[in-house]
C-alpha cells in the first residue's frame, strides 16, 4: 500500500533552517505530483509548496523565497529546505501524494528563541 514518512522536524531558532524528508513507498514515484502542506495550532491545514513530475514547482505566498522544494527520484524522497524560519511557521509539516491522495504521518516543527 502507498506510505509516506516524514522526517528531519525539530526545535529552530528563528532565522534558522530544517530540512524535511518524505520518503514515499507503494507509489509510482517518478510520475506523481507530491506537495507539503501544514497545520498550526487552532488552524486548517494549509497549503505549503507543491512539485510535479517534471520538476515544475508551486509556493505559497508565506514561504515563497524561503523555502524550496524538491524531488529526488531515485530514492523515492521529497524534500522540504526551509530557511530564515519564523514563529509563524510553526506547525505540524505533512507531506502528500496528490496522485494516490495519500498524507504522511507529519512532522512538527518548532520555531521559538
């Protein structure tokens, strides 16, 4: 069946940088539009960043110019770069398969002094 595994969330400092993984299996990796979403305390779930097949890429409007994501095919992973983190940006981070509509377990990350 289609499981994805995130991995990489913790305590940052504002300023500072993660690296979330989602490590996908069951799927057809390659061809799948796989995206990060979040959800913060008391909020929806909201949309992060999104990368097509083809390596094509969509941002949401909070994270634009500090975050990237990308894919690596070979090893099945997505991957999440945050940088010059906010307190904002705390939140559970989940990953999905828009293809098989299948999320991760998420993971939560923490941006506090």
């Amino acid at each position: 069946q289609v499981q994805l595994v995130e991995s990489g969330g913790g305590l940052v400092q504002p300023g500072g940088s993660l690296r979330l993984s989602c490590a996908a299996s069951g799927t057809i990796f390659s061809i799948d539009t796989m995206g990060w979403f979040r959800q913060a305390p008391g909020k929806q779930r909201e949309f992060v960043a999104q990368i097509y097949s083809d390596g094509d890429r969509n941002y949401a409007d909070s994270v634009k110019g500090r975050f990237t994501i990308s894919r690596d095919n070979a090893k099945n992973t997505m991957y999440l770069q945050m940088t010059s983190l906010k307190a904002d940006d705390t939140a559970v981070y989940y990953c999905k398969s828009l293809g098989y509509n299948t999320w991760g377990q998420g993971t939560q990350v923490t941006v506090s002094s």
